[in-house]
C-alpha cells in the first residue's frame, strides 16, 4: 500500500533487536521535532523511550517499523486484545465508547524523511483492529490532529502512572461516527 502524494510503497514488520539503532535515530529525531512544535517535556526531559523500554518492546513483539522501501523511516507499538492497555481501564475524566476488545498505540514517531508514514501506521493499526485506543499529550497539537483527521474522537483525559506530567488526552476510534467529549 503506498501513501497518497508521497511515491513511497511503505509497508510494516514486527522489529527485530538489530532495528534498535534506527529505532533510537527515529526517537531522537522525534523528540526534537516535539520541542521544535511547542512539546518539549511529553518525551524530551527524560528521553523517552528509553533503550530498554524498546527492547522490552521488541521481545515482546510488540515493536513495529515502517519502511519506505528498505529504508525504516517509522516506528511505534501496538497490541490488541481485552484490555491491553491498563491505563485506560479508568479515565480520570471521560468513558470510552466502546469496552474491548481493541488494539492500542504508543510510542508512535516519524523520522520526518517521508510525509504520511505516522498516517500510515495508524491505517494499518485501525485495519487489524477495528477499535483503537491513543492517547497523546496536550502539547501535542500535531498528533492531535493527525488523530482527528483519521476520525479519532478525544474521549477524555488519562492518567500515565510513570509521568510526572501524567495526565493525556484519551481518544478513541470504533469505525463509527462518534460525537467527540
């Protein structure tokens, strides 16, 4: 499948412990992008994600790249199932629309070399699922929208027990029209 406007065939696989370097590029050009955009404290301060964290990730099979021919250009993590993410068992404020089963994405990031890759891994997340739940900073006012755009409807808001600035806006995708919170 290849992305409207950008002339690459981007496809995604499960990552391997030898995406790791590239893994770590991406992140690193990621968090400056954020900083650059009016996010500087979501990922930036505690270098988020840190090298275990990916690898952790990767073990579980859980890691995903997105490549623009050979080249990874895009990674994040998803999983699916009852209640994949714990988090989002209880929103501080808000409901979900819609209980399990549903898949979930984080850790999401472009390295900016190719337009519509963050769009394209989370196509691909809502075509294996059917139901999607995100979460994002309240800084992040580009995945805000590229969430929207997507039809992703904010739901409320979440609380991440690792953050010390915890709170995230919640967000949701079922396939339906949904009225937004």
């Amino acid at each position: 499948m290849s992305a409207e406007g950008t002339g690459c065939a981007f496809r995604i696989r499960q990552a391997t412990s030898s995406d790791l370097p590239e893994m770590e590029r991406i992140y690193e050009r990621a968090r400056a992008f954020m900083a650059e955009h009016g996010n500087p404290t979501q990922w930036g301060p505690r270098r988020y994600p840190p090298r275990d964290r990916i690898l952790s990730d990767i073990g579980q099979g859980k890691a995903y790249v997105c490549l623009c021919g050979q080249t990874v250009c895009a990674v994040f993590y998803y999983d699916y199932g009852r209640d994949p993410e714990p988090t989002y068992l209880e929103p501080v404020e808000g409901e979900w629309f819609a209980p399990g089963p549903y898949g979930v994405v984080h850790r999401i990031a472009s390295d900016g070399s190719v337009r519509g890759a963050g769009r394209f891994c989370l196509r691909w997340a809502m075509e294996r699922a059917g139901h999607i739940r995100i979460d994002t900073h309240k800084n992040n006012s580009v995945m805000q929208n590229l969430l929207t755009s997507l039809g992703f409807c904010r739901v409320g808001v979440i609380r991440l027990p690792e953050a010390t600035d915890n709170l995230r806006l919640a967000y949701e995708w079922t396939g339906e029209k949904k009225q937004e919170l």
